[in-house]
C-alpha cells in the first residue's frame, strides 16, 4: 500500500516540460553518438541536424521550465527523507538544470565555431554567437560531449531514485511528476 508521505504535485505545466525535455534529452544523446560513428554522408549531416534542432529545443525549454520554476515552487520533499537524500535530490536536480542549459549552449558555441550554422528543424537558423576557430571548436565540443554523458549519468540516477521510491519506499513520490497521477493527499 502507498504511503501518504509525498505531498502536493507538480503542475501540468511543469511536468509537462520535465517530460518533453526529457524525450528531447533521450532522443539527443544516442544521435549524438551515432552521428559520430555512421561515417560521413547524408545519414551523417541528417543526425547533425537532428541533434543540433533537439539541443535548441532543449535549451528553449530549459529556459521556460526555470522561468516556470522562478513562480512556481516544486511541492516538498517527505521530511522523513534522510538529509543526505535531500542533499542528493536538490544537488542533482541542479547540476541538470545546470548541464542541460550549458551542454546545447556549448553545442551552439561550439558549432558556431567550426564554423556552421543550426537549422532548428529547417524551420530558421540561430544566430552565430561566435566567430570561427577551428581548434577551439573541437575543444569545446570535446567538452560538449563528456557533458553529455555526464548529463546521462544523472539521468540515470535520477530514473533510479525514482524507481526507488516508487517500488522500495511506496512513498508516492514519483506521482508527483506522472501525467494524470495525483498524490494520496489530492485524491477525493
């Protein structure tokens, strides 16, 4: 049986960013390592311009999802949660606003660099934030890519922890971000 230890959900315009960018960010890590090992040709320049039209999404969205979050508190955290829980839930929810702001920005900087435009979609081409450099492109871009798998790390982390509650704790704390779900202290 469920606990009734999570309180309060997050609202539909909050988990509705958190899972959209949540597909982008999945869809943009595996088309990042596979457009580096297909070869060059068309597939090639295809998952550039897909990875690159996902990381302008995903930075787009990033920055709507903390302006959302500016007026809008996420609900708390079961004080019974251990404060080393604590410490670890808040530090990772940071370094993953942190990383997925800085990794499609340094992707911008570093394509820019190359230098070579984004196509977001075919739909209109960012602004070129810097001049070329050739060898500080794949310096930033070298950089750009470890972040992603760190990125990925987190994720994974993230997905762990909250399986964990899910199934181990049955605290209802993954319901807080599940479309439609409600926590038990919302339900009638």
């Amino acid at each position: 049986m469920m606990s009734d230890k999570a309180t309060g959900s997050y609202t539909g315009t909050a988990k509705l960013l958190h899972w959209v960018i949540a597909f982008c960010v999945i869809a943009a890590i595996p088309m990042g390592i596979a457009m580096l090992r297909v070869g060059s040709g068309p597939l090639q320049n295809q998952l550039f311009d897909l990875h690159r039209s996902f990381g302008a999404l995903i930075l787009g969205l990033m920055a709507l999802r903390i302006i959302w979050r500016l007026f809008h508190k996420p609900p708390p955290l079961d004080i019974e949660l251990a404060p080393a829980q604590r410490f670890a839930a808040g530090a990772t929810h940071i370094l993953l606003y942190v990383l997925l702001l800085a990794i499609p920005l340094g992707g911008w900087i570093g394509t820019n660099m190359y230098p070579a435009q984004i196509s977001v979609f075919g739909l209109f081409t960012l602004p070129a934030l810097t001049g070329a450099d050739r060898d500080m492109s794949e310096t930033v871009l070298w950089i750009h890519g470890w972040a992603g798998f760190a990125v990925g790390g987190l994720i994974l982390m993230h997905i762990g922890a909250a399986l964990h509650h899910h199934f181990i704790r049955k605290d209802g704390l993954l319901n807080r971000m599940l479309p439609g779900k409600q926590t038990p202290d919302q339900q009638g």
